[in-house]
C-alpha cells in the first residue's frame, strides 16, 4: 500500500480545533454535529481513482477538470466551520461516467486534512493515513 506525503496528516480533532485557532469558536452542538456529520475512512479503503487524485493534489497538478483546486464554499455545513478559501475541491474519476460524477476530495488547507465524498457533498469523510 502506498502512503502519500500527507500521512502525517493530523486528525478530525484538530480540525475542531482550527475553529479556536483562527478566531471562531466551538460550541459543544458544534462539536456534536461535526463529529456526526463527518465519518472517517482508511486509505486503504478509498476507490483507486482518489489514490490518483491525492497524488495530483501533493504534485500539484496537472488536474484533469478545470474546476479542481477551486474554492469549496461547505454550503452544505458538513465540514467543520473554516473560513472562505480554507478548503478547496478535486475531482475522483468516476468510471464509466461522462461528467465530472459525484466523488471528490475536498482538502483543509491550513491544518492539511483531507475528506472524500462519494455522494456529493451529502456525506464526508476524515481521510485516516494511519489505517
């Protein structure tokens, strides 16, 4: 199995944390709702094409659409509270399918955590490197 540079990754506390640390504030229903909104998932158990995907993200590219990398605005309010242009969004190739799909890594800039979605920003997990 490879592990990509980013193992080193800290975990879904910290990113509750980061609320504190720049300035927000975490209320107990916050940190209830977040830690029930936000799953977690092994590397090892991502879908081939976001090992792909999280290789381009380290290398910086080339990205194969050209909304990878664009600001992802958490309209949803699953993830944790950040401000704007803390995260930014990328593709996972579906296959089979002709448009951009479902599937993404969504990435936490300052703290470095990354989540994936299969369904759409419905449901996100905490990327575990560790497992």
């Amino acid at each position: 199995m490879r592990i990509p540079p980013r193992a080193t990754r800290i975990g879904a506390a910290a990113a509750l944390l980061s609320a504190l640390l720049v300035g927000g504030t975490v209320s107990a229903t916050t940190a209830d709702a977040a830690a029930t909104s936000v799953g977690s998932i092994c590397y090892s158990d991502l879908p081939s094409q976001a090992y792909d995907t999280l290789d381009l993200i380290e290398q910086g590219g080339p990205f194969p659409y050209a909304q990878d990398g664009s600001v992802f605005q958490n309209r949803e309010g699953v993830l944790p509270s950040q401000p704007t242009g803390y995260y930014h969004e990328y593709t996972v190739v579906t296959p089979g399918s002709s448009t951009r799909g479902a599937r993404r890594i969504v990435t936490g800039e300052e703290y470095q955590e990354d989540y994936y979605t299969a369904d759409h920003y419905a449901t996100f997990d905490l990327i575990d490197f560790g497992c």
